[in-house]
C-alpha cells in the first residue's frame, strides 16, 4: 500500500505540494481553522500536471494532507 493509500484510508486528504514561505502560511490557516495537518515529502508519482520544477529540487517541497480533528478513519493492525 502506498503512503498516499494508507493516509487516505486514515481519513487524510491531500490537498497540494507547496514549498516556502507558502507553505508555513498554508499549515498556519489551517491549523487555525481547526484541522489537522501532515506533510510528506514531494512524491512525483502523486501529482498531476506538470511538476518538473518540483523534480528539480524535490527537497523543498511538501505535500499537505488535511483532515477534520477526530476524523481518524484508521483500523487497527495487527
């Protein structure tokens, strides 16, 4: 299962790959709204369009995932 699956299945949704200083105002709105944030790193394969500026320096960038606080959808593992 990929990263992007497995944070889908746990009730994630990912929202878009920014780099900074976007990105700090990005995670400050939404924390101020209430929600919850993760970042992964920059992962080609999960974006659509073009994103050959970002594989040039994919260090910089951050995908955001969001979810509603208490919406973790996650089973547990054994």
């Amino acid at each position: 299962m990929t990263t992007k699956a497995r944070l889908m299945e746990e009730g994630w949704e990912m929202q878009l790959t920014m780099d900074e200083p976007r990105l700090s105002d990005l995670i400050e709105m939404y924390e101020e709204l209430g929600i919850e944030v993760h970042l992964e790193p920059f992962n080609p394969e999960n974006e659509s369009g073009c994103n050959e500026c970002m594989k040039a320096s994919p260090e910089k960038f951050r995908t955001i995932f969001t979810r509603k606080k208490g919406n973790c959808n996650a089973q547990a593992i054994n």
